[in-house]
C-alpha cells in the first residue's frame, strides 16, 4: 500500500495543483475519484476526511495525517519529499506569500469565469465580467511581479510556482488569452519543461486508481 491516497476530482483546480505535486515528486499514491455531482463530498465518511466538503484531501497512512486545501497540502508534500520547499525558511515563507495572493483575485477571476464557460454555474451579465476584469488585472499583476525573472521564488522551481501555475493553467478553458501578458507564458512554459510534467486535462485519472 502507498503511503498517500489523494482524494479529489479531474476537473478541480486544487486537486490538479496537488496531483502535479505528486507527479513532479514522483511519489507513489493512491487515486479515490469522488464524485461531487453525486453528491459524495457531502457523506459522513468524506466530511469525517474534510469538514469542508470539499477537494482535494491527502491522506498520510504513515503519519495518519489527513490534510485538506491544496496550498497547505502542497506545503506538507515539500517536506515530505524533500522537494519544492525552497532554499531555507525565507524562500519557503516567500513561497507561502504568493499561495495567499493566488488565492485572492488571480483565484476568483480565473476559476469563475472558467466555471461559467465551461457551464459549471450561472452568474449575472455583471458578475461574469467582474469575474473577469478580476482575472485580468491579477494576470496583469502576476506579470509585473515575474518581470525577467526565471521563478516566482528563488533560484528553481518550488511550491509557490505549482500553485499558482495550477490555477493559471486555466485560462485558455476560462477563454482568457495570455497573449499580452508575456513574463506570465514564459514562466509557464519553465514550469511545463519540469521532468514528468502533465497539464491539468492529463494528470488527473477520472475514476479511481491504485498505484502500481
């Protein structure tokens, strides 16, 4: 038996963010598909996982840790693998201030007017195009703050750069073309040229699987 299980659904934006994690670390786990249109998120036996009802949850049958939102997931995996936490304690808070900016505007704006492309909800005329002018300025942003840098934080690659590529990597199925924002594409191509790297429609299993 693995020691992690990742419980989650292939078209969740967290879930991918922490799948990556799991690919790019080559580390081996257990894949539990959980059906939210059936409502599993809502079952005694998932919420005793996550009060939240939601995905991802990583289970740790070594430590018998149960974790869930992905930033702090991905924050757990870096030690635990050694992998993607940073050069020292600096670079690893640098790389917790951008999760917490991702999760702000760039967050909002991309994953709802993702949502409402792809039919996942409904939102008034005004809403949609706040939506939007959310994930705009915060692409905007993003690119400022990259500038001619080659990574978010640091010299390589770390758990800063899989989180907030797991929720840029959404914006061609939220419609948005990153054509303008040029810093924003070449950090992202970086992050794609990772050994094992899959985009978010191939990481992710869409039913359950164990591992090898």
């Amino acid at each position: 038996m693995p020691r992690f299980t990742l419980h989650g659904m292939w078209p969740s934006g967290p879930t991918y963010k922490v799948g990556l994690m799991l690919r790019l670390t080559n580390t081996p786990h257990d894949y539990e598909h959980v059906d939210l249109r059936a409502g599993a998120h809502k079952a005694d036996a998932f919420l005793a996982k996550n009060r939240y009802g939601q995905v991802p949850v990583l289970e740790d049958h070594q430590t018998d840790i149960c974790l869930c939102q992905s930033s702090v997931i991905l924050d757990y995996l870096a030690d635990e693998t050694g992998q993607f936490g940073g050069a020292g304690r600096a670079e690893r808070l640098r790389a917790r201030e951008w999760q917490l900016w991702g999760a702000g505007q760039l967050t909002t704006g991309i994953y709802r007017t993702r949502a409402l492309k792809l039919g996942f909800f409904k939102f008034p005329d005004q809403v949609a195009e706040a939506n939007l002018q959310a994930a705009l300025g915060a692409l905007k942003e993003l690119d400022g703050l990259i500038g001619a840098s080659g990574w978010l934080v640091g010299g390589g690659a770390t758990i800063a750069d899989l989180d907030i590529y797991g929720i840029a990597a959404y914006a061609g199925q939220a419609q948005i073309d990153l054509h303008s924002f040029g810093h924003v594409r070449k950090w992202m191509a970086r992050v794609e040229a990772l050994p094992g790297f899959k985009g978010p429609l191939d990481c992710l299993p869409q039913s359950s699987v164990k591992a090898p």
